[in-house]
C-alpha cells in the first residue's frame, strides 16, 4: 500500500501565480468573447467608433443644412439610399460620417388618408417642437446628433455609459442610441424612440416591445431626473398612446410641458426602419402646430404651394420617394436654355390648376418653374408631403375626420378605452 | 505454444547494456509476432518454482504492464488487445497467475497478486471472471492453507478493491470479502504477516463497505476490530489501522459519533506517545475531520435539514483537549526543517491540524491558542518563540475580523520586531504569519487594514530589510510582499499610499530575483511571482512611468536569456524556467498597459521587439512551445489589434506546435486561447491561416488523448473564429457541426452525481452555444441559410439545456444568447421552427426574472428577435 499521500501545503502560500496568470488570461479573453459577439448582436455598434473617431468641427456648409429643416420641422423624407452596412460605415470620416448618420433616423411619411385599423395597430403621441436628433451614449460620455451629422450637444448624462462616474459597470461595449428632439425652451430631450438600450439593438423590434422597454428602462436610470452635475440634460418620455378615440383625444388635447409639433403616429408591428416609412406617420393641424403650412426661406407663407423635385435624365420631375413618383416633364429645349442638369433640384409653384388625381392616383400637376434650389439640398420632397400640404390649403384631413374613423372601428372588441399609457 | 523464455529475461537485468538492449529486443519481437504466446510463457515463467527469482519477478512485472498503463489511450489498447486474446489462452493464464500466489518464492507470489488485481479491473466490471473471488475468499477460509498464501491472498484482495468499483461487486460478494478481511485481521488466529495485509486489504476494501456501515452491528464489528488493530504491537500494522481510520473519518463520518470517545483515547495516546509514522496517522484522523466539517459548514444549506443534522460538531465538541494536544506537537520541530521540502514531520502536521480547527471553530480556537502563544513568544528557547508564533500564524484564517483585529493590531509590531531573531526558523515562521496577516486582514478595498498610513512605511521597511536574509526567509518575505500588494488592487485611493514605495519594491525583487546563494530556483520565482502582483495592483496612473522602465529591463533580462550556453539537459531547464518567469512578467506588464487608453502607447511601441523575444524564446526548443511566451503573446495580440498580421508569417509554426501539443494540455490549452484572441485582433486577415488551425482543432477535439479540459475552448474558439471570417467559414461547417453536435450529444452522458462531471458539463454547454453564436453572427450579413439546416436541432439542444436542473447561470446567459442569434441572423424562416417549440416562451420568462442583470438585459433583447420573427 502507498504511504498515505497526506503532504498538506506548510507555510507556504495557497497562490500560484502562474495559476492566476492562466485565470486572468482566461478571464480577459472570455470578456473578449463576450464583447466581440455582442457587438455582433448590436447592428449599429459602430456607431460607437464614428463618434468617437469624427471629432473635427463639422464645415459650414453642413451648418447651413440645420437651419432649414429647423425651420421647417419634418418635412423632408430624405433617405440617404447608400446600402452601408455598418462595417463599412465604421470605417468612415468626416462629410461620410455625417452623411450615414443622417440616414440612421426613422422617417414618417406625411398622414395623407388614414390607415386601416388605425385604432387596433397604432399608437398616437403628440410631437414636441424642436431639434429631431439621434443620441449616442458609451465610454462615459453623450452626444447627440442633428439629422444631418452634425453636433449638437457634448455632454455627461445619467443614461447608461453616459457620464464617467465610478459606479458605471458594465463593459465598454454598453451604450445607447435614442431617438430624440431637442426642446429648447425646457431644455429637454425628448425621447421618441429607443433605438438602442445597453448595447442590445432594438431595431428590429416592434414598436410596442420598444415603447415597452423606454418606458420601463429609461426610468431605472435618472435619466429623466432634473439637471446635475453628471447629468446636463433631462430626458422625458413622451406619452404614448392607443389609437383609440380616447387615446386619440388626449393626444391632441392634453397638457404636455412641451410645444406640440402635430401627431406622430407608430405601427405596433413595425421595426425601427431607417429612413422613410409609411408605418410612422406624421400629421397636424393650426390646434395643435404652429407650422401647418410651409413657409419660405424668410419665414412668409407663399401665396401658391412650392415644391421641390428632383430632374431625371428623361426629363421627367419626380419626387424623392422610391420608386419616384413623376410629377411632370420638362421638354428638351427648357432644360437647355434655362441650363439645368439632370440631378438637380427645382422648386415650381403649384398654379390654379392644382393637383388631378384618377382613382387615387396624381394624373397631372399645374407646375410653375421658379428656379433652382439652394444647393446645399440633396433631396427632392416625398410625394406624402406635397400632398399634405396641398390637401392643408384645400381640403385638409381634419382632426374629426381621424377621431371617426377610430370611433367607427371602436365598437366590437376594443375594451381598452382609458387613457393609457403602453408599458 | 509456451516459450522458453528465461534467457532474455535474464539478460535484460544485466549489468551491460549491450546485452540488456539485445535481450530487450528478443522480448519484444516474441510479443510482436505471438502476443497471447508470449504472455502465456511470462505466466508460465512467473509460475514455475524451479525458476530463478528473478526472471519470475520481470515475468510479471512485463505481464503486468502489458495490461495496463497510465496513460489512458495506451490503456484502452491494452484492454482491447487482452480482450482479443483467445478465451482458453486468457483461462490458462489466469490459472497460472493464480496458482502463483501459493509460490513459496514471496517476490513472485507478491508480483502475481499485482497481475491478478491487474486482469481482475479489465475482467471484472465485464462479469468474465466471477469466480475470482470466490475462489480467493476459498482459500482465506480453508484451515490448511499456509500463512504466505493467506497473505498473498489478502493482498491480492486488497489491490483487485483498489482497481474495481464497488458496484462492480454483488453485496454478498462485498460481504464476505469484508468477512475475510476483517478475520484476518484476528490477533489470536493471525501471524503478524498476515494480519498487516489484511489491515492493508481493509483499507482498500472500505470503499465497498457503505451497505456495512449502514448496519449498527456490523459497523460496530468493523470499528472494533481497527481500534484493536490500532493497538497491536507491530508499529507497521498500528500505522495501516490508523490509515483505515483515516479513511473512515472521511468516508464515513456521518456514523461515527458512538465510537468518538475510543477515537479520541486513541489518536491522543499515538499523538503523544506513539513513533512518528504511527501519530502522523493520528493527527491526520483529525485534520480528515476538520475537512469533512469545513465541507459541511461551506455548503450548508439553511433550508435543507439533512446538512445540519449530519454535522457532528466532533471537533467543537473536542477542542478544549484536541488544542493543546495540538499545541504540543509544534515544539517537536526539527532543526532546518524549513530547508528541505521533503521534510513531513508530527510539529508540521500538528500545525496544520491546529489551521483546519481554526476554520472549522472559528473564534472559539482564540482564547485556547493565545495563551499558549503570550507564555511562550518570548522565551529564550527558540523551539517556543517558533512554536508560538506558528500557533498565532495557523490561527488567522477561521475566526471573525473583529475577533483577531485587535490581537494583530498589537502583535503587528511585536512580528516586525521578530524578524531581526537570532533564529533563522523564528524568521522563517513570522515572515510567514506577517504573509498571513496581509493576506487575510489587509483589504482596504473592505475598509479594513491592519496596515495604516501611519505603519506602512515601518512595515515596508521591515519587509524590504528582510528579503536580503537567507533565502528560504526571503521567499517568506516575498510572500508578505505579495499580500501587502494585492490589497491595495481596486483600493481606489488607498492604493496612493504605496505608489510612492514601488520604485524601491520593485529594485528589492530585481535584486533578489539576481540572488544566486538560494540552493534551487525557488526564491527568484518566488520575487518574480511578486513583482508580478506589485505590478498587477499597483495605482497605473501613478506609476506608469516607473512600469515603463521596467518593461525595457525585464527584455533585456529575456534577452540574456538567449546567450546562455546551454550544455546540459539541466541547463536546458534552468533556461526554460527563467524564460517563463519573465514571460509571466511581461504578460502581466502588457495586459497591465493595455488596460487603459494612456498606457496602450507604451506597448506599441515595444510590440516589435516584445515578439522578436518571444519568437526566439520560441526558436530555443525544437518540439515544444514556451507555455509562458504563448500565454504573453495572447496578450500582446489583445493589445495590438489588427497590427498583429504582421507577426503571422514567422509566429505561425509556433501556433500549430502549441496546437498538437496534446500531452502538455495546458500548453494546447493556451494555444487554443490564443487563437481566440488573434481572431479578435486580426478579423478576416486571419483567412490564411484557417485551413490550418481548423484542421488541428478538429484534430484536437476528436482526439481521445488530449485531456478533457481542453474541449470546451476549442468549441468556444469555432465561434471566435467564424465570427472573424463571415461567411468564409462555410467550408467548415460541416465537420465542425458534427463535432458540435456529437459534443452535444457527450453532455448527456455525463454522470449526474459526479460533481467534476457535472462542472464538465456545464463547460461544454456553455461553449456549444458560444460557437453557435459566432459561427450564427458570422454568417448573419452574408449566408445565414448555411445554418438552416441544423437550427432544429439547436433548438432542441436549448430546451434539453432548459429542462436540466443542473445548468448553471453562465450556460443560462449563452443558452438565452444563442436563442436570440438564432432569431437574429435566420429571421422568418425560423417562426415556424419557434412555433413547434414552445418551450421559449417558459425559458424567457425564466431569465426575464433573473436576478443577473446580464442574463435578464440578454433575455430581453432575444424576446425582440423572437417577436421580430414572429410577426414577420
């Protein structure tokens, strides 16, 4: 029989670094692991590289681009249609940079007829007034972004990752992408959409799971707490709605401490999609905006509606959807003497003629050239928002015609009336 | 068929070499061309009386070894290649072996014991050979059968319970064998020979006796019949009975509260009277004790009832005598006992016991050790100062903060005095309990130290004072050094206090790591494993200058490495040690820099001529990888990211060694996580090398010598891979699917009630789902309807993973992961997969409740892919 094999370590240290070597190696490359495949998950994580690799000051041309759609809030459906994956665009600088974040938002097409089931699929919030914009938080700091790339704020947040504050676990993959407009007499963000929670990407999830997850998660943070010294701007959820009359109502009519910019309207089943949409939807009227109809460069309302399209190289003038939808021609002659290119920008008026449409399509347009386009424009208006805006001066879609359409679809099954707030 | 053997086995005992290799050469050919003819003529030879002795003891010693090995796939050949053998063949060599044990010759029939036990673990778990233990148990019960053949017999009994398992045997069986054991150890029947392998036979046999000790009477019989033994008057057969009472105190402790009485008398009668052999056995009895009630209080259960009755509280019950019966063991020291490993005497383990009672009473062991140490610290003889001071030391792990912080808070000053002794020993143990005091009560990160602003330099000073003693007080001392350290990691401003003492530390450690007067290598690993805590823990932005001008030392310190002539194989050694020290050094520099922004520059800058080191401590063998160069590359790969492609072409050939070293598995091992981070670093430029590191790995997994451990890294490591290269993996895909799912497969054979296995399992599942993630994010953007086809079958996997109850909350994370990947990267073709399991909606809910934020955030975001897919 062996000798008992009892030689129990004496004074000696129950350490081998060697061992913890081996530990801490093994430790480092599992939280690698666990990164990199969370990155993976997280469509949009390169968001994180071009923040932090595009600190230059952005160039006045760009600048320029802000005032425009400050001044009239929304009413572009401008998508930028560059098919980057994110890979890419982690890769890019600068002017590119901007550009693909300015492709990053969601976009809602104009309300020009209202939606089936609208009481059953939708959700209703009141829009607040300001700066639309994409906000960023990781590595212990936040920024947010106009539509067009461009900074507009550098700040310390109690979002996730979003001041350098000690008690700020997780690793540096966690941050949070929102979607947000800037109110500027309170000095608020207010949140429209959760694009991104703790590095986990909503993006392709319904609305309802991400009004769900804002409102729940947004609240565990501070984030809506007033002002401090490591949190500069407050966050507020907005109130979100059922489409039901009710909802609908308290929409439109209710006490919010914001400036209301019209009625944004989410499909519940729809995915966060980039660009122009037709399940987001916008609409508004004098109650509840105080720019229903565009005004020009100086701030007047024109006496005839413009709008702007884009020349194709057939001559045709379309709008900046896809597919385009044409609006008219230029003939040959035109386009030679007035020495216009194709690809560019052409704001006409629309005449006493108006718009005719056959079976709910546009037949034919009374356009008056006036000329081209400031050339920092880079799209063309959506269909749904030339016809917003000529149905505000004709025979606008009135905040009664929604609340009967929800009312007629309201008697069978829906029981959830109340006011309520989703989550 | 048999053949004259004799000659050869004679001649390769020879004194000549020549001879010896020719006789060897003849053996091996006769068992190449005639395995079963061969190994019949060993048995043959082993049986026959009328040969010499020592042909017969080779003869079974080669039988033996063509039955088992230790390594485990030279093993399974073996098996296999006896089960081959014809069954007559296998009968008469069986018969022969047998018939040996009644040889008058002890060598042989002693050697075939050891051949019987060896064919009875192959044969036995099979049923081929039931009548072995009948036949054995016959004789041990035949009144003629002389005392050698009894005694051959019990031993045979003995090693054949030491290769099999208990349930290899039928109760009856396991009874009388129990039976005959226990008679032959009858003082009044029994020779002293016989009797002593009966006591060794019982020892290996109380595995089988679980139903026996269940049963009052027949436990009873068993414990009567050790204690008696344990009172014999041979000291060899005392030491075997306190052996088995060793083993029992383990194994069956839950039984033994009617007996303790008789088992204190007589561990307390060996301890203080007994020769050394006998009382270490005593002691031990205690120390086996004192683990099973530490097992019992750290995994006590408050719900659970069974845990708390089961505890005995034997050792709280007997502290008051077993104490100071322990106390007196620690003035029995041997002179320079602290200079020589080898040394395990009755003061060493009596002062280990006293540790185990201290953390099994906690602070009840205070007040009965500290008088003990006041009455004898001071004294003039040194064996008392040692004595008390080893007591104070052995007693710090176990009682409460608020117990010992006053008692350490006077002694401190009192041990830093003790260091400047006379004694070489009394150093030796303070520098040792100064070690303890940092480790366990040194933790500002916890609010409590016993080291202040106000003593830290007195404390430092001391220590750094110190290391220049005799160097095994100098290992000591590092090991104080490394505690002092490692309390201030993550001390947030109380790590301030030491960065002003790092440069001095770290000088001291140099110097001693240069000491050349330490009779073997250990104290310059010892400063070397402390300067590499000091770097780990010291206060980066404070000291970052000083690391950086560590850094460009331990390279040259590396590089004179490189000069060294090497002659001897020994020299080769000493070499490879000292490379590893300062590649563990360096690693731990680079991780350390790489961990924030500011510093990452230093190692950039370094990369090129970090790597060229590390290849040429490469290129200093022929056959094998530096372990530590390759665990420090993993590191500089980290650090350096993409940059990393350059080093490919030349580190490459060193990749693939560390990849087929399957005997060194932790060098595998390493390997295998170095891959994952060049992965990482590299992203698709690691395309070149795929083909090849995809066909070791496979190797690898599929190989049945590489150890067990290795497998679940090499399955996590597919998934860094395809992760890495898209949808280049492709081609990988179906082998590395089968693997995954033979993997899979493996997790539900794993036995339940084994603890390790259960760990094992866990492991394995937790990589299967990582490599489903990688290998299902990889393929996302490009080609995710590679992965179609095997998606029902993770599905599956999941739910088996769900309903396990033995899953832990790390396969949890990975299994709710992988789920949400699933959804992610195949979208709407997976809702109708989703919809036929209805399992998720059960596991969300689960992980949506989980208190681990990680799991609950991860389950949120797979719901969004799932409800993605399903209103899709």
């Amino acid at each position: 029989m062996a000798p008992h094999d009892v030689r129990r370590p004496f004074k000696r240290p129950a350490i081998s670094d060697q061992q913890r070597r081996r530990d801490l190696s093994l430790l480092r490359q599992a939280q690698n692991r666990r990164d990199a495949q969370h990155q993976a998950r997280c469509l949009a994580s390169s968001v994180l590289s071009l923040q932090t690799q595009t600190p230059e000051p952005v160039p006045e041309l760009e600048i320029e681009l802000v005032e425009e759609p400050e001044s009239k809030p929304e009413e572009e459906s401008e998508s930028l249609k560059k098919d980057l994956d994110v890979c890419q665009a982690s890769k890019l600088k600068g002017a590119e940079a901007r550009k693909w974040f300015a492709s990053q938002l969601m976009l809602p097409e104009w309300m020009i007829d209202v939606p089936d089931r609208l009481t059953h699929d939708w959700y209703v919030l009141a829009r607040p007034a300001g700066k639309r914009c994409i906000v960023v938080s990781s590595n212990g700091t936040t920024v947010s972004r106009l539509r067009n790339g461009s900074v507009l704020h550098h700040f310390p947040s109690a979002l996730p990752c979003g001041a350098r504050t000690r008690d700020q676990s997780g690793s540096s993959q966690s941050y949070c992408i929102l979607d947000c407009i800037f109110h500027e007499s309170d000095q608020t963000y207010y949140v429209i959409d959760m694009v991104c929670w703790r590095g986990y990407s909503l993006y392709d999830c319904t609305a309802e799971f991400r009004f769900f997850w804002l409102n729940s998660k947004l609240a565990e943070t501070g984030a809506s707490d007033s002002p401090s010294r490591y949190h500069k701007f407050r966050f507020s959820p907005v109130a979100v709605f059922n489409c039901d009359p009710s909802g609908l109502y308290a929409a439109y009519t209710g006490v919010v401490s914001y400036v209301k910019d019209g009625l944004l309207f989410y499909n519940k089943h729809a995915h966060y999609q980039t660009g122009s949409t037709p399940l987001a939807l916008v609409w508004k009227d004098e109650h509840c905006s105080q720019y229903v109809i565009d005004t020009d460069g100086k701030g007047d309302i024109p006496s005839q509606q413009q709008v702007v399209l884009e020349l194709q190289d057939d001559g045709k003038l379309s709008t900046s959807d896809d597919p385009p939808v044409v609006f008219g021609c230029l003939d040959r002659d035109f386009i030679q003497r007035s020495e216009l290119h194709f690809g560019s920008f052409l704001k006409f008026a629309i005449g006493d003629g108006g718009l005719s449409f056959v079976d709910g399509k546009l037949e034919k347009a009374d356009l008056h050239y006036l000329g081209k386009t400031n050339r920092a424009r880079i799209f063309a208006d959506s269909y749904s928002k030339v016809i917003f805006q000529y149905m505000v001066r004709h025979v606008p879609l009135k905040f009664d015609d929604l609340l009967a359409s929800v009312s007629s679809s309201n008697d069978q099954e829906n029981k959830t009336s109340d006011v309520e707030m989703v989550g | 068929m048999a053949m004259e053997i004799t000659q050869f086995l004679l001649a390769a005992q020879s004194a000549d070499a020549n001879i010896r290799n020719k006789a060897e050469n003849n053996l091996r050919q006769l068992q190449q061309q005639n395995l079963p003819g061969f190994l019949l003529s060993l048995s043959f030879e082993l049986a026959n009386n009328g040969k010499p002795t020592e042909s017969r003891t080779l003869a079974g010693i080669v039988l033996k070894n063509s039955l088992d090995a230790k390594d485990v796939s030279t093993k399974e050949a073996l098996v296999k290649q006896w089960m081959a053998i014809d069954i007559s063949c296998k009968s008469q060599i069986k018969d022969l072996v047998l018939r040996t044990l009644s040889s008058p010759v002890p060598e042989a029939s002693h050697t075939s014991a050891q051949v019987i036990a060896k064919i009875a673990s192959i044969e036995i778990p099979q049923k081929l050979w039931p009548e072995l233990i009948q036949s054995l148990l016959t004789t041990m019960t035949q009144q003629d059968s002389p005392a050698s053949l009894k005694q051959a017999t019990l031993e045979t009994l003995g090693y054949v319970c030491e290769e099999i398992s208990h349930e290899d045997l039928v109760q009856e069986e396991v009874n009388a064998v129990l039976t005959a054991v226990v008679q032959g150890m009858n003082l009044a029947e029994h020779s002293a020979e016989v009797r002593l392998a009966a006591t060794k036979a019982l020892y290996n046999a109380l595995d089988f006796a679980h139903n026996n000790f269940q049963n009052e009477m027949e436990r009873t019989y068993i414990m009567k019949m050790v204690c008696e033994t344990a009172r014999s008057k041979e000291t060899d057969i005392r030491q075997a009975a306190f052996e088995c009472l060793v083993s029992i105190a383990s194994t069956y402790y839950d039984v033994l509260e009617p007996y303790m009485q008789t088992l204190f008398e007589l561990t307390s009668n060996a301890v203080k009277r007994d020769e050394e052999a006998v009382a270490l056995q005593a002691i031990e009895f205690w120390s086996s004790i004192c683990d099973e009630e530490i097992e019992l209080q750290e995994f006590e259960n408050p719900e659970s009832e069974d845990s708390s009755s089961s505890h005995s509280h034997f050792i709280e019950k007997a502290r008051s005598s077993l104490v100071p019966m322990l106390l007196e063991t620690l003035l029995k020291q041997e002179e320079d006992q602290d200079q020589d490993d080898s040394i395990w005497n009755i003061s060493m383990a009596g002062g280990t016991c006293l540790g185990l009672v201290a953390r099994t009473v906690g602070d009840e062991i205070v007040p009965l050790v500290m008088p003990f140490v006041e009455a004898n610290i001071m004294n003039p003889d040194w064996r008392c100062r040692e004595a008390a001071t080893y007591a104070f030391g052995s007693i710090l792990e176990g009682p409460t903060i608020e117990k010992l912080a006053p008692l350490v808070q006077t002694g401190l000053e009192f041990l830093l005095n003790a260091m400047r002794d006379e004694n070489n020993q009394v150093k030796d143990t303070t520098a040792w309990t100064l070690s303890r005091i940092f480790e366990l009560l040194h933790c500002p990160a916890n609010g409590f130290s016993v080291i202040s602003p106000d003593n830290l330099q007195q404390v430092l000073s001391v220590l750094l004072e110190s290391i220049k003693d005799a160097p095994n007080v100098a290992e000591k001392v590092c090991g104080a050094i490394y505690y002092v350290a490692q309390g201030y990691e993550d001390a947030g401003s109380s790590s301030s206090l030491v960065s002003p003492y790092i440069t001095t530390i770290i000088a001291e450690l140099l110097r001693t790591a240069d000491r050349t007067d330490g009779g073997d290598s250990k104290l310059r690993f010892s400063a070397y494993e402390t300067l590499n805590e000091v770097v780990r823990c010291c206060n980066i932005s404070e000291t970052s200058q000083i690391i950086a001008e560590l850094l460009p030392a331990i390279m040259s310190r590396l590089d004179q490495t490189l000069q060294l002539h090497i002659i001897s194989s020994d020299d080769r050694e000493k070499q490879g040690d000292l490379q590893a020290s300062l590649c563990g050094v360096l690693q731990v520099i680079i991780q350390k820099f790489s961990s924030t922004d500011d510093t990452k520059s230093i190692i950039l800058q370094a990369a090129d001529q970090i790597m060229v080191l590390f290849l040429r401590v490469f290129a200093c063998r022929s056959s094998t990888v530096h372990e530590e160069a390759m665990l420090a590359i993993g590191s500089l790969a980290y650090a350096t990211g993409p940059e990393f492609a350059k080093y490919m072409p030349d580190f490459y050939q060193y990749l693939q060694m560390g990849l087929q070293n399957s005997e060194e598995y932790q060098v595998c091992s390493i390997t295998v996580g170095v891959v994952g981070d060049i992965c990482r670093a590299l992203d698709n430029k690691v395309l070149p090398y795929c083909d090849g590191i995809m066909s070791l790995l496979l190797n690898d997994l599929s190989s049945s010598h590489l150890h067990r451990s290795v497998k679940p890294p090499i399955l996590s490591c597919f998934g860094d891979i395809a992760l890495a290269i898209g949808e280049h993996f492709e081609k990988y895909v179906p082998s590395t699917l089968q693997m995954m799912q033979d993997a899979a497969k493996a997790c539900a054979q794993l036995d339940s009630n084994d603890e390790e296995m259960v760990d094992y399992g866990n492991q394995l599942r937790r990589s299967i789902f990582e490599a489903y993630s990688g290998i299902l994010q990889g393929f996302k953007n490009a080609k995710p309807e590679v992965m179609l086809p095997y998606a029902q079958h993770l599905l599956q996997f999941i739910e088996v993973v769900f309903r396990d109850r033995q899953r832990d909350e790390s396969v949890t994370k990975a299994a709710v992961a992988v789920l949400g990947d699933l959804a992610d990267a195949l979208g709407p073709n997976t809702k109708i997969l989703f919809k036929d399991f209805a399992f998720f909606p059960e596991f969300l809910g689960e992980c949506l409740q989980s208190e681990d934020e990680q799991i609950k955030e991860t389950a949120g975001w797979t719901q969004g892919m799932i409800g993605r897919v399903m209103v899709s």
